[in-house]
C-alpha cells in the first residue's frame, strides 16, 4: 500500500478534488513526473483547470472526502492480487493509460 498516494487539487469548475493512484510508483520520494502526468490526464477525467495539484504526505489527508474509504479498498484488493512490487509492472503503470486507469476519483469533501 506504501505506493499509493492521494494527491488534492482544486478545479475551477468542480472546486475541490481529490484522487487516490499508484504514485509513487513514478518515484518513492519525488512527486514530479506524477504531478506531470495528471496534468495530462486530468482534463480527459473532466478536471479542465486543475491547480495547486499536491501529493498528500499521508493518506490520511484524503479521508475528508466522499468514497476515501471505498477507494482503500479497492487498492487493498488490487496490492493483494496483483504483483505491484514487481518491477515490470511498476514501469508499466508509468504510462499515461495506466495513469488514467489507476485514478480512483473520491467524492465532495465532506
């Protein structure tokens, strides 16, 4: 579970948002390429102005959202059937199709 990451952002027209991804699977300490990447595919998931995107130091921080607790689960799952700590499958998820098909979007803070 230590490579899943939830990072927040507001968007102009959606307001305050917040995602569950493989990110550190990008990096296990620099955010960069991560961030880099859901620029690119944030606006095809309907974030069309995404700004102040940050990596959460902790999952922690996402818990104030709708589904947060849903979405730990899923990726629960996901760390017990598949094989996330092997290397292929880690640069695989680089990709930006694999990064849009990792986005767990959470619900409106609540």
């Amino acid at each position: 579970m230590e490579d899943v990451v939830a990072v927040r952002f507001r968007d102009a027209e959606r307001g305050e948002a917040c995602i569950l991804t493989w990110g550190r699977v990008f990096d296990p300490v620099d955010p960069t390429e991560l961030l880099a990447g859901l620029e690119r595919v944030l606006p095809e998931l309907g974030f069309r102005d995404a700004a102040g995107m940050r990596v959460c130091d902790s999952l922690r921080e996402a818990n104030d959202f709708e589904y947060f607790y849903e979405g730990l689960i899923h990726y629960a799952a996901l760390v017990a059937n598949e094989r996330v700590h092997d290397d292929s499958w880690r640069a695989l998820q680089r990709s930006d199709e694999s990064l849009r098909r990792s986005i767990y979007l959470l619900g409106r803070q609540v």
